[in-house]
C-alpha cells in the first residue's frame, strides 16, 4: 500500500526540503519507488532532484489546478527509484487561484484518489514537500495524506512553532481527514560534539522526547557541509557524499520511517 506523506512546518529554515529529498533518495536506495511531489514555489525539491521548475502543463501546480494526472506529471530524477511532480512558476500564484475553486483543499486528495490503483502502486512512498506556511498548498497536502512527518530545527524555540502545526493538524482532522496522524518528528541541524549534542541541544531533544514520545526519530540530522553542498550541484546528500555524517543519518532515519507504520500505528497527539 502506497504511503501518502506530508512533510510539513509552517517556520522556514528547519531543513524540511532537505529531509525530503534525501529520505526519498535513501529510500529509493534502499528498494523503495518513491514520488516526491514539490508544493513549495520555492521549488527546492526539484533543484535538490536535478529538475528544473516544470512549465504550467508538467508540474504540482497542473495537478492542482488543471486536474492533470499525476503519472503525467511525473518526471524521472537524476536519483533512481525517485521520481517528482516539479514545482512551476505559477506555483507562488496557487493560493489566490485556489480560493475560487471547488473543493479547493482537496484537489491533491482527488488527484491521489483518481490515480488508476496499478499506477499509484508503482510508488512505495509519495512525499510531499510542503512550503513554510499554512496556507491552501499545505492544506491539501494535509488532506491528501496518510501521515504527517515534521522536521524540527534542534533550536530553542523551535518547539513553540510547532504549536500551532499541531492546531491545524486538529483542524484538519476533524473536518477533512480524520486518518491524518503525525507519525514521525526528526531534530535537524544538531551541532555535534565530542560527546555528542551540544548541551543547549540535549534540553531541546529530551523537551522533544518528552512531548513526542516514540514518534520522535531516533536518528537526528547532524550539522555537516556536505548537506548544504549536495543542492548546489542539482544532488541530494545521498548522492553528492554517500559516507558523509548527514547521508548516513539520512539513510538511518529513511529505514526509520520506513519500518515505524509497521512496526505500530501513528498515534495522535
């Protein structure tokens, strides 16, 4: 059964593309098909895949807005096993356009659910890269998916902005998607030192740990310069620097993800 993911957190900066794309290609690695769909204007995920912003017929911003299929927008990656719906242009103009259409939180949903099942199959795992914000683009990533993955800046104040993801989450579940479940939070940008976490740090994973519980990955993203490298050259981490501290994190937290739903049910907050 194919996994629908959203990953999601409405503040910037905490390493949210950059945990999709990379999970995405360790899952491929590891045997997975995996379908990143780009719903950030930003377009990070595709660069970071090798793509360049689709035109308005081949991109996430025709799925929502043409009902073109998602195996037509789908382009094969410079990463095998990984393929992406690219973000366009037109994208940054999505969210005005879609306050006029009906059912305009569910149109991923829909494209998702019109997918002939031998098609949808072809993926283990469909990722959605969320923008920084809670506006109609995450909404209906939110709607459509079966699982919510949070990456967490390891920083202070990190924690207070996730209060209000957890609302919207509540929100959405109970009027649009009551299946929706975070299933998985991962601590990016951990600096680490002789002894691991830096001391700040620790406060923040046991806070996590603590409110989180076992949907808290056991893997946390290091700081490492060959993560904020690999995009420049159109790669992911995975590929740029495959023994590198962050891909080999990256590696360890795509087995994670990939084994929790087996392992147990996503449970709410």
């Amino acid at each position: 059964m194919t996994r629908v993911i959203a990953v999601a957190n409405q503040k910037g900066g905490v390493g949210k593309t950059t945990t999709t794309v990379n999970v995405a290609a360790a899952l491929a690695d590891a045997g997975h098909s995996v379908l990143v769909v780009d719903l950030d204007p930003q377009g990070n995920a595709t660069q970071a895949l090798g793509l360049e912003r689709g035109n308005s017929s081949n991109s996430s911003y025709a799925v929502l807005l043409d009902g073109v299929d998602l195996r037509t927008a789908a382009t094969p990656t410079n990463h095998a096993g990984v393929a992406c719906i690219p973000a366009s242009v037109d994208l940054a103009g999505a969210e005005v356009e879609l306050v006029a259409e009906p059912g305009r939180e569910r149109r991923m949903l829909l494209a998702i659910e019109e997918e002939p099942d031998e098609q949808l199959a072809a993926y283990d795992f469909i990722l959605m890269d969320c923008p920084p914000s809670l506006g109609l683009l995450t909404l209906n990533a939110l709607v459509a998916a079966h699982e919510l993955f949070v990456p967490i800046q390891a920083e202070f104040y990190a924690l207070d902005g996730v209060a209000q993801l957890i609302t919207t989450l509540e929100l959405v579940r109970t009027a649009l998607n009551p299946a929706l479940e975070i299933s998985m939070v991962v601590l990016t940008m951990v600096g680490v030192g002789e002894s691991g976490p830096l001391n700040y740090q620790r406060f923040v994973i046991d806070e996590a740990r603590a409110y989180f519980g076992e949907r808290l990955a056991n893997t946390v993203i290091p700081r490492d310069s060959a993560i904020s490298a690999a995009p420049s050259v159109g790669q992911t981490v995975i590929a740029f620097d495959p023994t590198s501290a962050g891909a080999l994190a990256y590696k360890r937290l795509a087995a994670e993800l990939a084994t929790h739903q087996s392992a147990q049910k996503a449970v709410k907050v």
